[in-house]
C-alpha cells in the first residue's frame, strides 16, 4: 500500500455513494482500479529516484479510475498524496512543505506566477545541498487545478517549475540518436510527441497539448535528469493506458506493445 492507496481508502470509507463514472458497475482491482481480469499490480516496479513527489487532489479526482496521478505513487518511493480543501489545510501536508529534508517546488504554467514567485525554467543549480527536491503536481481538472492554486496561500510562496519548460525539455531529450535498447525505442516511440501531444486518451483533453499528471511527472524527471526513472514512468503510463482501453472496450489509442516494452526496459534494467 502506498500513499494514494491509503488516501483511496480513506475517501472511500466516508463516501455515501458509489462514484458513478463510467463503468462504475465493474468489478475493480483495490489498488490499479481496472477491471479485475485486466489488473497490472503484478507488473509493478519502483524505482531508485532522488526526487519526491507530492499529489495533491480534488476531492474526485481520487476516485476516478482514469486517474493517472497514482502511477507516480506506484513507480517513485517518496511520494505523498493529498486531498485538497477548500477550507482547511492538512498539517501534515504543511509540515512536509517545511520540512528541512526538502525542497519543494510546485510544477505549475508560469503565466500564473505571482510577483513574489520565483519561476525555474530548468534544473535550478541552486538545489540546496543534500536537499531532495519535493515536486508538487495538482492533480485535478484544468478548472479545479487552477481554482487550487488561486485559494492555496501556501502554494504562492512556492517557487514553481514552470510546465512549458517541462514540456520543452522533453523535445529536445526525443531527440538524441536512436540504439536498439528499450529506453532508445520508447524515446524513438515519442519523437511525435515534439507537439506536446498526450498519450492520455482516457479522458478528453480541456485544451490542447494537455498531458495526464503521469505524463508531467515522467517530464519532470527527465527535467532534473532522472531519465531511468522517467522511463519507467512513461512506459508504466502506457501499460495502464492499453490495459484501461482494453478493459473499457473502446477503440484502443494506446501502444498495442505497452506490457512488452514496459517488460523489456525492466530486465534491461535488471542486467545492469
Ligand atoms: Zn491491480
């Protein structure tokens, strides 16, 4: 069980009612939330990372299962989920925010900067020594996610990564030279992504170029220099997708080779 599992649970005990999305009546696993007989929990694998992650959600959002903010619980060790209240504020969530051990950093478009905000356009080389840097991902709808920022005083003093950034950073990396190593297909894989298109189509983008909070996360990393753990971030993003599609009987959008290529990365990165 990790972060987001617990916080599932939890929401879900003081829930009156079934969350009715679609597919609702299904039969799903407790953990990846498919389809029982599509279930992915077996393949699951974390990675050695030095970053931390922080989810804080919309109250919804942990219920859906086309959430893909949980995915990053599943690959990154050190991440921490929340949800979000209008409201009041979780300590725990602050105390995280001020804690030594870390250096948080809210992963946000730049445009919504305040004055006072500093703005990363790159791997600040001002990471404080020893510090792990705590990335903070909204993980919401594009409306709530703007509506979190604006209401959350202790977001604003918060230095941001901006998300073009993100998202530029990751064109230039698509475009290294291609070997047959599983990392080097999968990035070959995403030379089309140099437009920002998502590989999200489980749910219907509210503005073009909008990826899912997995997507940004993998960026992120790839962004300080994880690439490892970028990848198997990416490549855990495509099992879920394919199985979700599969499970949904929908025209399947996602890498048809997700469980293979995912799989493959893995014992590559076992003979290491
Ligand atoms: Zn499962």
């Amino acid at each position: 069980m990790h972060a987001f599992h617990r916080l599932y649970q939890q929401r879900k005990s003081i829930s009156t009612k079934a969350y009715k999305s679609r597919g609702w009546k299904v039969k799903r696993c407790e953990f990846c939330r498919l389809a029982e007989e599509f279930c992915i929990c077996e393949l699951r694998q974390q990675c050695n990372s030095n970053c931390s992650f922080l989810l804080l959600m919309s109250d919804d959002e942990v219920l859906k299962p086309s959430n893909t903010g949980r995915l990053i619980a599943d690959v990154i060790p050190d991440t921490h989920a929340f949800i979000w209240h209008r409201t009041e504020v979780n300590d725990d969530l602050l105390s995280l925010l001020q804690d030594d051990k870390y250096q948080p950093f809210l992963v946000f478009p730049s445009e919504y900067a305040s004055e006072q905000q500093r703005v990363y356009n790159q791997q600040p080389d001002v990471l404080e020594h020893s510090k792990i840097p705590l990335f903070i991902l909204i993980d919401a709808t594009w409306r709530q996610a703007k509506r979190i920022f604006r209401k959350s005083e202790y977001l604003a003093q918060l230095p941001i990564v901006s998300i073009e950034s993100v998202l530029a950073e990751s064109a230039t990396e698509c475009s290294n030279p291609v070997n047959n190593s599983a990392e080097q297909v999968h990035q070959k894989q995403h030379r089309t992504a140099l437009n920002y298109d998502s590989r999200y189509q489980l749910r219907k983008a509210e503005k073009p170029g909008q990826l899912g909070t997995a997507e940004v996360a993998a960026k992120v990393l790839q962004l300080f220099g994880e690439n490892e753990s970028a990848t198997l971030l990416d490549l855990w993003f495509d099992v879920f997708s394919f199985r979700y599609q599969q499970a949904v009987k929908q025209t399947n959008k996602a890498n048809p080779r997700a469980v293979e290529n995912f799989q493959r990365f893995i014992n590559e990165r076992t003979l290491k």
